[in-house]
C-alpha cells in the first residue's frame, strides 16, 4: 500500500443484507476492504419486550459468535446498532423496546469485542440515546469505539425520509450527544456523504470532532465513461480534505453496476485517497506530531540534549533569515559609521564589529554572524555566550578547528556575565512556540547592560498571537493528561506544545502581548502584560476548546519570522504552535462574541500565564498565582 | 443580647477617618458596635510607584500593627482597600500603581490577620482586579474573607458619580468577579443599600449570594419627630427580609445628627432586627439546619437509630394526616360493604378490617391505625411489619403493654413475607425528601400481593417536583464534600438532603416522577422513569447551580402531604428538600429557556437517578450508571 498522507488507504464496506456473514467477510476481504459493517442484530429479528409476535419468540437474535474468530471479530467487524432502535421516540412502546433491545445490542457488541460500533442518529432529539451510550462507555472496558453516525448536511436526499426537518443541523445533534457524554474519548463520528455538497463553513466545523470515517453511499457515485464509479469534482475535493485527518473510508450500499462488482468503489476511492500531492519537508517533518502534546521546553532550568540541538540546527529557514538579519545589520553600521566621526557615538570603530550570540547552542548563530561578516568583508569580533557546559565543548572545538582568534567562546548565563567590551550587535534565538515563553524579554533585559547605546538586538521585536478553536481531540488529550497524585486541574491549566491537526480554528488571529529590544521604555518596565481579545465567533455554532498560540518576530527590519499560519515562515519547522486549554468546553453561538484575557505574570523566580473567558460566559481563571505552570527563571 | 431568627444582631461601623484607630474602637466599641471598618492605608496616603510626589516618600502606608492587640485585630477591625485603586482603569499608569498598591494592602490586611477586608466594585471591568483577588484567595492562608461591596441596585444617588452608568446592574459586576474566581468560598457581599430599592426580583436574585453585610449608610435614615434616625417603611421590610439570611449589619457615614451619635443608628437597626415575629415551632426544628448537607438516609440498607425514630414521630402533622387518611378509608369501606353481600368482592367480612402497617417503626402508625378503628368503633385486625430488630423489640413491648392481640408484630422484610391472610388496608411511611428515594415504589411493589383485590394503599399516590435554583453557598458546600481518596465529582453526583436557606429558587416547581399504589398497569410496568422539564427563567440574569427537590403524596382521597413549598403541609418537619447539584453554575440569560433531563434508573440490586441540562446550555450527565451515588435495594 501508498503511504501518502502519512497514512494508507483503509476502506470498509456497509452490508445491509448479510445472509452469510462468512462469506460476506471473505469477499469483501477479496474485494480488497479492511474492514465489514454489519448489523448486530438480524434486521428481521426486531424484538418486542412488551408484547407483539416477537414477545416471546424463542432462538437468536443475533449472529453465533462461533461463526467467525475472535481475531476476526476484533478487527474486521464494526457493528450497527439496529435502525429501528429509537430510544427517544415520542412513542413509549418504542422507547421501552428500543432500550432494551438497545442494551442487548451493546451488551453482544461488547462480548464479541467488536472494534466499533456505529449508531445512526436521526435528529436532534438523543437525551436517552446518550444516556444509555453514556452509561456503556462508562462501565464498559477496553478499546471498543461508538462511532455516532450523521449525515455531512441535512437536506433530505431521497432516501432520508426519517430524518427530523425541524432540526436541520447534524453537527447540533452530534454535539447534544457527545457534550452530555462529556466529550467521552471514545465517542466517534462516521459522516454520511450526501448528495447535496456541505458549504466550506460547515466543512470547516467538522474538522475539530473526531470524524473516525467518511461513508459513501454508492448512490452519489457517477458512472464514467467505461462504466466505473466516480465522484464529482466537488466530491472528490471534499473527500481530499478530510482525508488530510487521516480518516477511515466506508461503501455503502448496493453495487449500481453488479458487473463491476464493489472492488470498484474501493479501487476508485483508494485513486482519489492517493493522488495527492507528495508531502513537502514540512509535512514529512510534522508527520507523526498531530494533536501530541509536548510540555514547552525550559531550556533556563534545563539543559537541551544534542539530539535537540541537532534537530533545531537542521530548520532551513530560521538561520538563514538570521543571516540575512545579521547581514543587513552590520551593513547597516558600516554605512552609518561611514558618515560619523572615528569613535562617534560610543561604537566600535569602522570595519570592526562586536557582535554577541546571547544563547549560542552548538554555533548555528555564530556561524551565521561569520557568514555575514565574511560576505561583507568586514572585521567582527563575536563572543560565544552559553550556559549549558555540554554545549560549550562543541563551541570549545569549533573554535579550535574552525573559527580561531575571532570567537571567544563564554561559559556562563547571560544575565550574569561580565563583559570585557560592550557589544554593537546581540544576536539571540530565546524564542518560543509564544513568543516570550521562553523568557526571551528577562534575559534580553538582563543582556542590555553590554549593548552600546544605539546597539542592535536581533531580534528586535516579537509578538505573540491567538486563535480559539475547537478541537473534541485536544480537550481529551489534556484530559488524559492527568497525572497521579497531582491536581487534575493542573493539564488544563497548562499551555502545551502541539502540531494542530484535528482543529477547527474558527477566528483569525489577534495580538497578544509585544516585547522590544532595546527596551524603549523606561528602567522601571515590567514584561509583565495584560490583554483582552474579543474575537467574532463563525457563522455557525460551535465549541470553544482553547486557545492556540502563534509568534511573529522582527529580527532586523524587514526580515522576519513568523508561525501565524497565513504567513508562516515557509517550511520553518522549529516551532508548534501552543496551545492554551479550557478546563470545560464553552459552547459559542453563531455570530456571537467571544472575550478573553490573559495575562503574563511574574514573581522574583518564575514567569506564568493566567487567562480566563468572560464571553459568552464566564470560565474562571486559569492557572491563578502560576498554581499548575510556571517558567522558571 | 436577645435570639431572634436564630441570631443576634450584629452591625459594625464604617469609619471613612480614622484619626487615631485605637480611640475609634473604643468609642464604637461603647455605642454598641460589633467591629469597625477601617481603610488599611490612610486616605492620604496615596502611594505613587511610576513617579509623582509620593513615588519616594518614606514613611508608613498605614497605621502599626502595634496599635490593637492581636486579639482586636483579627476580630474587630474590617479593612477596606483605598477607594482610589483601580486595576481595571483605562489609563495604564493608574491600573500600575492600583496593582502594586492592592498587592501591598492585601498583604498588609494578611500581616494583621484580619477577619475581612471590603473591596468596593465601581462597574463591570473587573478583570485585573479578579485576577489579583483571586491570585490573593488562593495563595493566603486562614479564614479572612473578602467582602466585595456593591449597591443593591445601580440608581445614581447622588454620591455616585463614580459609578460606570454603562453597566447599572451590580449583580452582573458582582458575577463576572466571583465566577472569574470560581465561586471562591472566601468571596463574600456587603450590599449597600440605597435611597432606591430595588425591585423583589431584584432581592430575590441577591438570596442566592453569599451576603455578609448589609451597609446603611446614615444618608438614607430620616429623622423622626424626637430627632432620632429611622428608615422608610419601605427600607425597613427590605433590611427585615435580608436578616432572614442572620447577616451582620454596617453603619456608615458621618452622623446626621451629632448630638445623638452614632449609637442612635445601632439602636435603631438593632430595633428593627428584633421587631419581628417569634420563630413558629417549625422555625426553631429547622434553626440551625441551614444549607447543612445530609446524605439522605438508605432506611433499606441501614437501621434507623432510636433517636431519629424519636425526631421524626414528633412531627405533629403527619401522624394526624395519616389517621385522618385512614379513619376515612375505613369509613368507606363500611359504606360500601354495607351495600355487599357478607364476604362480597373477596374482602373480609363488614366491620373487621385487616391493616397492615409496612415499615411500622416504633409504631406511630400503628397508633393512628388503632385511634382511627376506635373512633369509627370498628373492629381491626393489625399487623406491624419491621425489618429493624431493634424497632421491633419496641412494637412487642407496646403490643404487651398496649396493643393487645388485635396487634401483630412480624419481624420481617416486607418484601419477603408470607401473609396469613390478605390485608384491606396497607400503610406505609416509606416515603424520601424526593417522594420514591427511598425505594417506596420496590417495596410496595412487593407487598402488593398480599393486598386483597380492591384493597387500599395509604399513600395511594406520590409525585416529586423539582425548581432550579442559584446558591453561591450550596456549591461551594457541595464541592467542599469531597472525600479524600474518592473521585472529585462524586459529591456532584448526589442528591443531598438539606433545609434550603441561602438560595434563590427562580422558578417553580414542576412535577417530576408519578407513582400509584395499587400499580395499576400491568405486572411488567417498570418504577423506571424519565422526564424533560423545561422552565422559564427569571427577568433577570442568573446563575443555576442545581435543582431542588420536593414531593407530594396523596395518602387517602383528600388527605394529603406535600413539601411542595406554596402548598407545604403547615407545621411538618419530617421532609426537608432534597437537592440536586450541578458540577459546574450554569449562567442563565433573563427570560430564556432551561432543559433539565431526570432519569429515575434501576439494576438488580439498586436505584439511582441521573440528571443534564441541555439549555441553556449542556451541562454533561450526572451520575451515568449510579456511579456516585446509588440506593441499594
């Protein structure tokens, strides 16, 4: 099989009809599926509890386990919940028979182990539905999934004659479902491919649930030219996307051409699953990265191993753009001192530059600085300044090697050193995934003490950036982050590192805090920040999970760096976003306001954030006096 | 001091100067006051931490901790934070020094041990301000409170001008600040009261709030013809409904009139506090209860102890209901077996009537059945069914002293006994705070075979009802039942047993669970249920926090009980309400719409109830599975 997306092709096929489910499963094996969708019950043998033909009726209501090995049933079967299951009926006969026959159902699905189960929802009316799947999930064990089953939009396409009208919005009764099962972790979606086209807004939303597959009844296929199933255009462009989360694929329906058999479906499927464009570096870097949460690094309190070091030193952007900062920088000094008196302005004379890389690592930045220099011609002498010892011994050997006399390599933490000259240019990468959560504006503010006055800082100025989103899987994955023995509030209160993947980041980003350097501001000027964003919500409802964090800087004045996604630093891949969690999902209206604070705080040994929703309504604080998470000083 | 409502009055003295503290104290000390409220810093004592004229100056901020005894200190004395600091202005110089100053008043009111500080809220921008109060709560020890003061309603009167006239709902800033804090339990009110009063939705919504104080400043009294202070009739039926809530009162503002002092004032609150009726028999049984949580009893599973016993048979109107209830089922069945033939319809012969008394305790059933047969001069043949040992060492007693051999004793489970004969009658008092809690529906259900055909039940019939209601102090009560080793929710889960008090019910009850006795449908008919209530909320913004719980039951025709509060059986104290919490308070908008979803659910060995809201918004199922709290059968 391709591996393109970073996943293969996985495709089921949905029986109606299962005469033989032996031999069902072999040809569809044959067929080239994975995976076989079968009902649990027979759908003849609807049962009656209360009374009715079927009230008594002796012998099975469901296929013999013994039909196939557990090892089958384990991993090629998913089992439909019966349609005609209704707990919510306005019918009380129904309702009682459904929940019976609903806890029957469920109760074989778990005996047989079957991966997933699917249910079929039919309207926005699901509080004893999700009760009773609520009360599974919770007592059940193992990995067994409900996949909740919905159609991509809600116009009536011929055969959904069941479906409640009044109620037109699936994503709706997915969410009245999943949030009263409080967004349980294995709860999955399966969306029913229509034939009327989702508009992009509603495409959009999806992308935060966990869509698990994508089922295509065989009726909106088309017939080409020599007979075979395809797809529209808009289709195939919509099926292209949700392929990127690395979803499951299923057939529905009876074969429109028996002759061609449903193999046809598949083949055409995994055509349009594979012809996609190759992944870029970026893609194949991130790769394996979505939606895992990392804890943000504290290279103050820790130092970085080499791997890290040599995984950062290998970003095709980040150094070179310093390059080109740190260029334009000195030029900039050797075209100034051109026209200033010898020893004007307290400087460093012409053609001779100090430059100090703040942070230097294992070199990168220094190689950079001498890079420069030398494509100018011009004299520098650079200063080394490293805090963690293993490091310095790689810049302890480049300099003997390769850099000599001109690099004086300094072993200790910036905020301490006593420099024996003041620098014309610090060059310094202390940035996170934020910005400033690395401490870039402490050690910088400790740093300018040995900048010459009218001195360079590269970077010069950085920003940190929010988006909300709403992603079911980022709010489990916090969750699940829970550790023994500590508070269970503390994930939530932290802000983690993540590549987003199963996301629906609604709004644009906004401006949050702003750091510069040299500090313009007066001695006195704390890092400390405050903002209140206000952000528009979509033009449909949806669940606010958190809030993703981006930065932008300025290294030297035009040249910049950027993870804002609309103008993300091409193929940069240093840096993830961030990610500020909620402790409770907050369900935001259609075209409402969304305001929200944070704060950047510190005491004398660590710097935290705070942030809390007041709009649409209020979340409470997080993280209050750095209780769950703080960055060390 | 004199005990009226539970409580004696309480009020305290705000001083706006305090030339010298130590004579302040002694002076109201000697006009009666209780404590006296003090600014922490001195009015003049601005302090200036960017620059101005205040920005150098040495000195004290506030008076010495050596001034008052520890002991004043932290029982007498309410610090007040200056009125100037403003976190949350717009101009950043102000919310800088207002951070800095609030910080150094905080911790100085920390230093002095103070019971309470007051912090005055000027309109709804109270983001930074929360922050630091909540950052304070959560890192200071010991009990002190902090009291955030507001006026009762936003109307300028006169002196306001500070006040934003954007936001004129101080409830609404009052809101944002405690649920950014999330519902701290060391948040208090003190409610100024103004010359406006505010509307009864308006007091109502304060119920569910924890007030401390209620402020009068010497503005609002008028003087009546011997020149002392009083207050409107209006003002004097508003501060009377606010000491229901038994909270402390404070007087501020200068003397309108020095010559009487302001000992005057003390005496006239004081006047009004005790100038209300007595506390009725119910009144004093309930004094002391408030708010207090009580797992509710499992009488199936454990035996009720002699003393609960004893509480409860004093209920002076249940015991009269139920003879009531039976005196009339006897005199209907001598009415109408006198227009039978003898031993028509299979019940026993006319004028001999067999009671069974299900669950007779120490017999106060028994009693009322033997005071009903002697008034109508009937023949009785009783038998008292226990299933606490102990209570029947107490009914043989009885039947040797008493009762006689028209009185049988069996010591059994009712569910399990095998009846000599069938009975006419069956009474039981099997009944919950919640009507079915305590499993009546199951144990009936099982004594119903050895009812005769025709035969009665008293009850005959029971609903429950249910009212949503806002209470500040029953969530924090309930999140403070967590248990050590045990999951956080559970205490969220459970329905408790408590005497409402600090609370505001903001809808009125609707009913909730029907059971009838003889069960009239068929044998198969489950006691499960399941009921969507939907309720208009108040025209007011509110903040739900969980649901009470009531019932009624009709014992015999006429005859009934209920807790129901408009139609509460006068004087009966065996029932306090029963509440359902909410793990998270949901926000609701005036006038618009809540869901609430009860299920009543039941497995071979025990019964539980699950609840969800789902409008305004969903809330998550509570209690999926009885996984906090079930009632063993």
């Amino acid at each position: 099989m391709a591996d393109n997306q970073g996943r293969r092709f996985s495709c089921g096929i949905d029986f109606f009809h299962v005469p033989d489910l032996r031999v069902a499963v072999t040809s569809a094996t044959e067929a080239g599926f994975d995976f076989v969708c079968t009902p649990i019950s027979h759908p003849r043998c609807k049962r009656e509890f209360i009374e009715g033909p079927a009230r008594n009726r002796g012998g099975l209501f469901a296929v013999p386990d013994a039909l196939l090995s557990g090892q089958e049933w384990s991993s090629s079967i998913v089992g439909k919940i019966s349609p005609w299951i209704l707990p919510d009926s306005v019918d009380e006969a129904t309702r009682y028979n459904s929940e019976k026959a609903l806890n029957q159902e469920l109760s074989y699905a778990s005996h047989l182990s079957l991966p997933a189960i699917t249910v079929q929802l039919n309207g926005g009316s699901v509080a004893r539905l999700a009760s009773i799947l609520n009360s599974y999930l919770n007592t059940s064990l193992g990995h067994q999934q409900v996949w909740i089953q919905v159609p991509l939009c809600a116009t009536n396409n011929g055969n959904d004659a069941v479906r409640d009208t009044a109620l037109e919005d699936p994503w709706g009764w997915w969410n009245t479902l999943r949030s009263m099962c409080s967004f349980h972790k294995r709860l999955g979606l399966v969306l029913e491919v229509t034939q009327a086209l989702p508009t992009d807004v509603e495409i959009d939303r999806w992308f935060g649930e966990p869509i698990k597959c994508l089922s295509f009844p065989t009726s909106i296929f088309r017939t080409n030219k020599k007979g075979y199933p395809v797809l529209s255009r808009g289709h195939q462009e919509m099926a292209k996307r949700f392929f990127k989360l690395r979803i499951q694929s299923i057939v529905s329906g009876n074969c429109q051409d028996p002759t061609k058999g449903s193999n046809s479906y598949f083949q055409y499927l995994e055509h349009v699953h594979e012809n996609q464009p190759p992944l870029d570096d970026y893609q194949k870097f991130v790769r394996g990265y979505g939606d895992y949460l990392q804890w943000p690094l504290q290279p103050l309190m820790d130092n970085l191993d080499s791997q890290t070091y040599e995984v950062f030193e290998k970003d095709p952007v980040k150094y070179a753009r310093y390059e080109e900062a740190i260029y334009l920088a000195l030029l900039d000094r050797i075209e100034s001192n051109h026209n200033e008196t010898y020893y004007g302005n307290g400087n460093n004379s012409i053609g001779f530059s100090v430059v100090m890389v703040l942070g230097a690592g294992r070199g990168p930045l220094v190689k950079a600085t001498l890079r420069a220099g030398y494509s100018l011609q011009t004299k520098l002498t650079v200063y080394a300044i490293e805090k963690n010892p293993n490091a310095v011994i790689t810049l302890q050997n480049l300099k003997a090697v390769e850099w000599g006399d001109q690099v004086t390599v300094v072993s200790t933490d910036m905020r301490e050193w006593e420099p024996p000259c003041k620098a014309d240019i610090i060059v310094s990468e202390l940035l996170g995934s934020f910005g400033d959560n690395e401490l870039s504006p402490e050690c910088l503010d400790g740093a300018m003490k040995y900048l010459n006055e009218g001195g360079i800082s590269i970077p010069s100025k950085y920003s940190s950036y929010l988006s909300p989103f709403s992603s079911s899987k980022l709010y489990n994955e916090v969750r699940d982050c829970r550790e023994k023995d500590r508070h269970p509030l503390i994930s939530f209160e932290t802000p983690f590192v993540v590549h987003l993947h199963n996301v629906h980041i609604f709004s644009d980003p906004l401006e949050c805090f702003s750091f510069s350097h040299p500090n313009s501001g007066s001695g006195s000027r704390s890092n400390d920040r405050y903002i209140c964003l206000t952000y528009q919500s979509p033009s449909k409802d949806t669940v606010l999970t958190g809030f993703a964090g981006y930065f932008e800087a300025i290294l030297y004045k035009n040249v910049t760096i950027s993870t804002v996604p609309e103008r993300h630093s091409e193929g940069m891949f240093s840096w993830f976003p961030i990610m500020f969690p909620l402790r409770e999902p907050i369900y935001v209206k259609a075209e409402s306001r969304i305001d929200v604070h944070f704060w950047r705080k510190s005491s004398a040994s660590k710097v935290w954030y705070e942030w809390c929703v007041t709009n649409p309504y209020i979340s409470g604080l997080h993280n209050p006096n750095g209780r769950s998470y703080t960055i060390g000083l």
